[in-house]
C-alpha cells in the first residue's frame, strides 16, 4: 500500500520506487535559495535519489 502511496505522489514508476534507498532524501539547499514566502513557511529543495540497476554505464543518482 506504502508503494502505491507513494507512486501517486512521486509520479515514478513502481519499478523505481521499490529501489529507493534507506534514506532517498538529500537537501539542496545550498543549490536554490528559497523565497521569502517559502521560508516563512518552512518550505525546501530535495533530490530523490534511487538506484539504477539496469544502467550498466551510468553513474551515481547522488
């Protein structure tokens, strides 16, 4: 159920969300500075990040 939840919000296959790692949020908010509105509202930036097992040339999703 967790899964199906999770495809709906995210947008991603079921394939991909069944390869999230432990911990598949990392923060950037180094990269984007939030505006006024989003940081009064506790708002912020994330990367999702997942494995790629089929890709045997492709590098890190970090």
């Amino acid at each position: 159920m967790r899964i199906v939840m999770l495809q709906a919000r995210l947008g991603r296959r079921i394939s991909e969300v069944r390869m999230l790692d432990r911990d598949p949020l990392s923060a950037l908010n180094q990269l984007t500075r939030p505006a006024e509105q989003d940081a009064v509202d506790g708002a912020s930036v994330a990367r999702l990040r997942y494995q790629q097992t089929k890709i045997e040339q492709a590098g890190a999703t970090s």
